[in-house]
C-alpha cells in the first residue's frame, strides 16, 4: 500500500467513526513481563489512554482485537470506556466483522492501527491504515500512515489526534 497524500489522508480520517487497535506492539511497547507465578504485566503509555477517551467523548469508537489473552488490559480498556474488546484472537478478521456490523460500520468508516503480520488482513480491508513507526516491515508497508512514536510511547494518541483533527473534534 503507499502512503496517502496529505489530503487523502485528512479525507479518509475525517470519515472514521471506529478506530480498531491491536495491544501488543500498539497500546504496548511490545514487550511481555513474566512473573515468578506467570503472571503477565505491561505497560501503557497513559497519553494514548487520554486519546481514547477523548475519541469516545467525542462520540466516535474504539475497538481493540488482539491476539493474546490479558485481562489486565481488559481492565484497563474498560476502565477508559472501550465495549468492544476481543482477546484471544488469532485471526482477527471475524471479530473485526462482527464489531463493525455490530456497530453498523462499513470498511469506508473504519481505521486499524496495527504492528506486525497479523493485523496485515484488517489493514488492507479498511480505509485508514495506521501502524506505529517500529512495526514489523510488512505493516509499514501496509500502512497508509506511520506515526513518528513507537508503540506504547504515544503512537495511539497520535493517531486519535489525526482523526480528531481532520473532523474538527480536537
């Protein structure tokens, strides 16, 4: 995919009612802390919490499918409002159809900001293509905009503010 013009890109993020995301590599830096009981920790990046809450303020939604189970990221979505959160889920697509028609979303209306190979199939079906800027070449190329931060470091707020500006919401 090539990246969008200035105005193509500003078009397409002022249609967008749902911004689809991915943890690990997105909300998360990427990395998984294992405890001495296996307990599993990650950090979040407390500005792209902010984001989301201002996107859902602002009426529009946020979808987060990952691939990874982690109810400690349940928690935290949830805690900032998102409803629609599916875990556990390899292949992405069925929950990202099932979200959008629950929402009564088209392709058109949606963004996905992905990191790696997995969150390839969404990329390509949705109009605004994002990734963070140390994804997984093939999500580069697959994006139609890269963010300047790295996931978990404010890559999610920056992609909410893109969105939030291009409609006149920020």
């Amino acid at each position: 995919m090539k990246r969008l013009d200035d105005a193509e890109l500003q078009a397409r993020a002022a249609n967008i009612r749902c911004l689809f995301l991915d943890i690990d590599g997105v909300l998360t830096d990427g990395k998984l802390y294992i405890g001495a009981n296996g307990e599993e920790t990650k950090t979040n990046y407390v500005r792209d919490g902010l984001g989301i809450r201002m996107m859902l303020k602002a009426g529009l939604q946020v979808a987060v499918i990952s691939g990874r189970p982690s109810e400690s990221m349940r928690a935290r979505l949830s805690w900032l409002g998102v409803e629609h959160i599916a875990l556990d889920t390899e292949d992405k697509a069925p929950a990202y159809v099932r979200i959008r028609d629950a929402l009564g979303l088209a392709d058109a209306q949606c963004a996905h900001m992905g990191d790696d190979t997995p969150d390839l199939p969404l990329m390509e079906r949705v109009a605004l293509a994002l990734s963070v800027a140390d994804a997984h070449p093939k999500a580069l190329s697959a994006a139609h905009w890269v963010s300047r931060y790295n996931g978990g470091n404010g890559a999610v707020r920056e992609a909410i503010d893109l969105i939030l500006e291009a409609q006149g919401r920020a």
